[in-house]
C-alpha cells in the first residue's frame, strides 16, 4: 500500500539522519516496522537490513583510520565481531516472535541507556579501570553478539567497553567501531537473507531512504547544536522504550 510505504520510507529518511548525527536509527525504523504489521524478529532483521548501506558506508570512508583497539590487533578484535555477529544472528532466528516481543523492551532499555550515558561512563572507566587484551576480546565476543540479535546503540556500548582500558583515545576509535559495527551486520544480514526473514519490500524502501536521510543529516550535523541533537534522540529513545514496556505489558 502506498501509504505503507511511505511510513517505512519516513523512518528510514529520520533513521538515517540519526544514524548521522548521534545513532539509535533502529529506535525509528523496528517500531515502524512492528506498527505496519511485521513480526517483531522479521521486524528487527528487515530493519537491519535497512540500515546495513548507511553503516557500511561509514566504514569505507574510516577505512584509512584503522589500528589497534585499546592494545589489541584489529584481526583478533574482528573475528570475534564475526563470530559474535553470527552467534546474535543465529540467536535472533531461533527465538520465537512472543519471546523477542517480551525480551524487545529490555533491549530497547539497554540501548537507551548506552546513548544517554555512554559518553559520560567511557571517560570514567579511563581514569579507573585497567584491563588487558583477554578480557576486551571476551568484551567483544559479547558485543557482537548482541550486535547480531539486536544492535541497537551497539557502537556506543563498544566505545565503553574499549574504554576500560586508560588512555584512550576515544575519537580514534571511530575506523574501528564503524567496523566492527559493519562487521557484526554483514554477518547478521547474511544469515537474515539466507533464512528468509527480511521483508524486501519494506527493507528497500526504507534503505533508500535511510541513504538520503544520513547524507542530510550529515550536512545538518555542522549546523545544529550537539547538544540538542543527542536531546531529541535520547527522548525519541526513552518514548520508544517505554512505548514498547507498555505493549510488553499489555
């Protein structure tokens, strides 16, 4: 239906722009799925789909910046990205749409939690905490998996997770989290596609427009205050989540 489609092509056009300016584009693009009638793990699998293109993109333009993570060699961090990725993946497909509907809300809480307050714990975990290559790569597994199942904020939470180790730089790791964050998707979109549980009709209208929406919002970006952008996406973070407790609820 047309206006189906323009709904879907709405939130992946504001998706992107917040994928651009401050993440949590899947806070826009799982509920608009979920409303217009999709199962909530065929949701969640369309709607990385959707916005795997903007993500990717990312990563080529970091492609130069790429080192060590807090210590570690990229090849070892990326492997366990992949193999967490596929792990989440493979997670996500066997859990029934009444089991993810219940576990969603609490995804949706982590993932609020990581943007509003992931950007004040890293500097913290600098100053007081020292961790060595094991215990990052454990960390990483972790992360990838739930990058694979749910992905939302994941980036932010691996910034965290590699600040536990002090002195780093967290601007420098943006080659490596764009990475890593591809890297857990394309794992994850693969097995999505192979299981047959992306909605194309709805992931490519949404993908396109998630296209869109991040070049915009990349130009915006230079403009609008910082501050105000994490604001609106924290807000838009906490209603959804809240939004969803009280379907949980019902």
């Amino acid at each position: 239906m047309p206006e189906t489609i323009l709904l879907l092509a709405g939130a992946g056009l504001l998706a992107g722009a917040m994928n651009a300016l401050a993440g949590g584009g899947s806070f826009v693009t799982l509920p608009a799925l979920i409303a217009v009638g999709v199962p909530s793990v065929a949701a969640n699998a369309t709607s990385t789909v959707a916005l795997y293109p903007g993500g990717l993109a990312s990563a080529w333009v970091y492609r130069g910046g790429l080192g060590q993570v807090a210590g570690v060699p990229a090849g070892p961090m990326l492997a366990v990205t992949l193999t967490g990725g596929l792990a989440g993946a493979l997670l996500l497909l066997w859990t029934p749409s009444s089991a993810f509907d219940a576990i969603l809300p609490w995804l949706l809480l982590a993932a609020t939690l990581a943007l509003a307050f992931g950007p004040r714990i890293a500097p913290w975990l600098q100053r007081h905490a020292r961790l060595g290559a094991p215990p990052i790569l454990v960390l990483q597994f972790a992360l990838g998996v739930y990058g694979g199942y749910f992905g939302g904020a994941v980036g932010l939470m691996m910034m965290a997770a590699w600040s536990l180790l002090a002195g780093v730089d967290l601007k420098a790791l943006n080659p490596a989290r764009t990475l890593m964050v591809s890297a857990a998707n394309t794992v994850a979109v693969v097995c999505f596609a192979l299981a047959g549980a992306v909605r194309w009709r709805e992931a490519l209208a949404m993908g396109a427009a998630a296209i869109v929406g991040g070049y915009l919002g990349a130009h915006l970006g230079r403009r609008l205050d910082p501050r105000l952008i994490r604001a609106a996406t924290i807000a838009l973070s906490v209603a959804m989540t809240a939004l969803f407790f009280v379907r949980a609820a019902r």
